[in-house]
C-alpha cells in the first residue's frame, strides 16, 4: 500500500473480502428480475438484515407512479417493487450519496439463473457484475468506514432501487430528492472495462412511444379513404433517423399495429430510443421530434400523441466531477490500483444524480463484464479491491478532500 493513513489502513484491512463473496452467491441466488415483484420483495428482505447493521433509519419506499404504452395505443399502469432508502447522521458536516440497485435484466423464467465458476476466481451468475457484486462492494466498504474514528464526520443516504434496469422511473422522484445537497455521491455499477476502467461522461436517453392513428378503409374498394397509419409512422421512424450524429443517437426500434392485407391500417405505434450527448443535444432533440410529429401529421393526414420522455438526462464531466474522479484515482494509487476512465455509452442513475449537480462516479461496482447476458461474470478478487477503493475515497471525503 501507499500513503494511506492510519485510519485507512485499518479501515481496508477490516474488510472480510470471503464474506462478501458469500453474500454475492446468496443474493443471486434470489431471481429479481425488473417485473418480478415477488423476487424484487425477497430481494428488498434480504438487503434490509444486511445494511440494517449500519447505524440509521432503514425505511422502504413506496414506488411512484409509472404508464407505460401498450400495442393497441393505450395506456396502462406498471407496478413495480419497494426501494430501500437508508439514512445515517443526517446532521453530520458531510452529506454523501451512495446509490444501487437490487433489480436485473433477467427475468422469473429467464434460463440464467443460476451461478457457477468458469475458472478459480471467475464466477458466472445473474446479476454477479451487475449489481449484487456492487452491493456488496458498498455495505463492506461502508462497514469499514463506519468502524473508523472519522465516521461521526460523514452522514448518507442509501438508496437501492428495484427499477433501474428499466429506467427508475419509480424512483426517479426519490433519486432526485435524497441527492439535495450532497457533497458528492458513489454509485455502484460495475467497471465500464474489466481492467476497473471507469465510466466518465455518459449521453443521456429518452424512450418514446409515439402513437399514429389513422383511419381503415377498403385496401382494393376505396383505399383513397383510409389513412395508413403503418406508413406515417415508417416516415416518422426514417426522419428521427436522419438526425442521428455524433452528438444524438437515434434508434427507431419497433413499429407495432398493422391489419390485414386488404385494409388500410388506422393505428400504429412507433418505440424510438434517443441519446443526446449534452443538455443542448437533448433539446434539439425535443425540438427534432416535435417538428417530424408536425411534418408527419400534416402530410399524411393522420392524429399523432408522443408518449415517454428524457429520463436520464445527460451527463456531462463538469469540473467537479473530474476532481471526483480524480480523488477516486489517487487512492485507488495508494491502493496499488490503477484507475482511469472513459466515456461510456450507456446510462444508469448516476445520470439523474449528475442532473441534480452532485458530481458522482457511477462505476464503483466490481470488475468483470459481459452483462446482460448469460456470459455474466465477476472477478472475485475485485470485490475486496473495490471496497477498499471506496473507504479510503469515503474517508477522504469525510476529511473534506476534493
């Protein structure tokens, strides 16, 4: 090790890397897939013994509301799972934010689910890397700091939610909330590479389900009567594409509705994902929208509603972030870890954290890769790597380091 302190050294020397390992393989053992609420709730359980023995006001957060679009136009209510939201020394000099999630991209009758080791060291598993392993990395290392004399000089919250992977459009509102006023703020995603490479700037990301309606007629009789809703939306999706650059990706992913060969489709609803780059990038693309809806609907002839938003704002890498970051960097030197990092994109909550101003590093889950899929895996070694990556950043930060 470098120079660390006294009060470091024993904080990393604290942590119990085989126990963590322990809680990864029990955790992911547990299905909690983003729709699967009865998993998602034995999941919350779970999680709600282990960080209940941090000193603080555990509480589980009701989900906000959420509509989403069906095939057919309408729209309906998504349920979604309790957010766990822990609170310690709120009247502390220094407020910090740390943030997960319990939910994965792999569903109840998904055919990943269970862990294995591909080799000593490699554990494959749902959820391994993103971001059980994560969960961890954050309780040990927050373990650590609170043993330590400094920690009556640090107070946080915790925020774990059940919805990130599919945008924490239920928890947006509370990521917003607890984030006022924060100094900085950790989050546990995994590495962006598996070197421990960070996520540094990220685009933003706005899903849109644009409904088109037209009208039916006689695809032989009367075809002058009807107005295609299929082919307005087709227009629709190739002018959203011409505006894909450098600074905004476009992707039209789906178009759903039709009818059957001799009929004029009257309904159709276009699915597009948009990435802008900076604040500025995401109001063209508002702009770009609004005027292809206009353009379309004129030339065709047929009714348009745009449903969805911007729920991840952009992220760019401000001054106080870099000195974040930077922090990061020197202990993980002290540390004997190289850490640097690099735009990434892809989204996730440090997004709605950056938008709220407190610079964040959302990346300080453990090393491994190929999530989502059933190639998942996770370094074992870099779970005790990365809790200690954490507490000696967060008792630099309790000390009033920048």
């Amino acid at each position: 090790m470098g120079e660390l302190s006294s009060s470091e050294r024993d904080a990393v020397e604290s942590i119990d890397a085989a126990a963590m390992l322990d809680q990864v393989l029990g955790w992911s053992a547990v299905n909690s897939g983003s729709r699967n609420l009865a998993g998602l709730e034995r999941m919350a359980g779970l999680l709600g013994d282990a960080f209940a023995t941090l000193a603080g006001e555990l509480r589980f957060e009701a989900p906000g509301a959420v509509e989403s679009v069906n095939e057919t136009g309408r729209t309906f209510a998504i349920e979604h799972g309790r957010h766990l939201h822990l609170t310690v020394r709120p009247d502390a000099p220094v407020q910090l934010l740390f943030t997960g999630h319990m939910d994965t991209v792999f569903g109840e009758t998904h055919a990943f689910q269970a862990t294995r080791w591909l080799e000593p060291g490699v554990l494959n598993g749902p959820g391994v890397a993103d971001m059980k392993g994560g969960l961890a990395v954050m309780l040990a290392a927050l373990k650590a700091v609170e043993a330590s004399r400094l920690s009556e000089q640090v107070g946080y919250d915790i925020v774990i939610n059940s919805d990130e992977e599919v945008g924490s459009l239920s928890s947006a509102d509370l990521l917003a909330r607890v984030a006022q006023g924060k100094r900085a703020a950790l989050t546990y995603e995994p590495a962006a590479l598996p070197d421990g490479t960070l996520a540094g700037a990220r685009p933003g990301s706005g899903n849109f389900a644009i409904v088109v309606r037209g009208r039916s007629a006689h695809a032989g009789r009367n075809p002058e009567d009807g107005r295609n809703a299929l082919l307005a939306a087709a227009d629709l999706a190739l002018r959203l594409a011409k505006a894909k650059g450098p600074r905004l990706s476009v992707n039209p992913s789906r178009i759903e509705g039709g009818s059957p060969t001799n009929v004029v489709p009257d309904l159709a609803v276009l699915r597009v994902n948009m990435r802008p780059a900076t604040p500025e990038d995401e109001a063209r693309a508002r702009s770009i929208i609004e005027a292809s809806v206009a353009m379309v609907g004129a030339e065709h002839d047929v009714a348009i509603e745009v449903s969805g938003g911007f729920g991840r704002p952009p992220k760019p890498l401000t001054p106080e972030a870099e000195a974040l970051f930077a922090l990061v960097r020197d202990a993980g030197a002290d540390l004997g870890q190289t850490i640097a990092w690099q735009p990434s994109g892809g989204v996730c909550d440090g997004n709605n954290i950056a938008a709220c101003g407190v610079p964040v590093v959302d990346t300080m889950g453990v090393r491994g890769g190929k999530i989502h899929s059933m190639e998942e895996y996770l370094i074992a070694d870099s779970l005790g790597e990365r809790a200690a990556l954490s507490a000696v950043t967060i008792l630099r930060l309790a000390e009033g380091r920048s």
